[in-house]
C-alpha cells in the first residue's frame, strides 16, 4: 500500500526529508513505535501521507509536472483534472502513487511492458526538475 491514513501525533516526531522551490517538501514523520511515514505537502493542497520516501517523491513530480493540482475530493470525483490532461505518461506516474497499484497494474492497464512504465515515470520526474530549476533561476523560492 503506498498510502497511509494514518494521522500525525503530538507525539511522532518530523523531519524535512527534502525540500523544493515554492514551499513544496516532504516531511518525514517517525512514530514512537517505530517505522517511518513521508508527507506530501504543498500551499493549497491537502497534504498526503506515504509509506515510501519514493513515492512521495514521484507525487512530489507529479505535483511540479502539472503545475500543482489540488486533490481534496478526489474520491468523490476521480483523478484531479489536471493531472488527466497532463497525458499518458503523467497519468501513468500518479497511478503509480496510488494505494493498491504498481507497475505491473499500469502495464497492463494501458497494455504496454513494465519498461516503458518506467521509462513514463522518467519523463515525468524530468519535467519536473526542469520546472523547479526554472522556478529556482526565477527566484522564486
């Protein structure tokens, strides 16, 4: 399961695990049982809660290739709209991040080889560091 519901408590204790232009990072949240927890947060976003530091980061990815998207309501209304017109490639990363689906499930959902998930995946993570980089030269930190 990629996500987590679980909430956060007084008691877990947070890290930045990595920070990005625009006030995006992901904090990492450690329980005092144990195990780690990693958080998607963002300006106007509901933040987001992984169990891995990966996938936090590729929504992170997901979240700069679109230009940001806000995903309160989603279970209401499918895929945040943004993210649909984004393309194939775009869509195939977030599905990625979603609770139950890997790359075997994309693959087959859109009939290709495991190869060419990654190779979408890929792109997406490039576009997005391309975008932080044009924010950072911007200043707009």
């Amino acid at each position: 399961m990629s996500r987590s519901d679980q909430p956060t408590t007084a008691e877990d204790e947070e890290s930045i695990l990595r920070e990005y232009v625009l006030d995006v990072r992901i904090v990492e949240e450690r329980p005092p049982d144990g195990g780690s927890r990693y958080r998607f947060e963002a300006p106007h976003h509901e933040g987001i809660t992984f169990d891995e530091p990966e996938l936090a980061e590729l929504y992170a990815d997901v979240y700069f290739d679109v230009n940001g998207f806000q995903e309160a309501g989603t279970g209401d209304r499918g895929v945040p709209p943004e993210i649909i017109q984004a393309g194939q490639d775009t869509l195939a990363a977030y599905f990625l991040t979603q609770p139950g689906i890997d790359e075997n499930w994309v693959a087959s959902f859109y009939g290709i080889k495991n190869t060419k998930v990654e190779r979408y995946a890929s792109w997406v993570r490039t576009r997005a560091e391309e975008v932080r980089e044009g924010a950072s030269e911007r200043g707009m930190e």
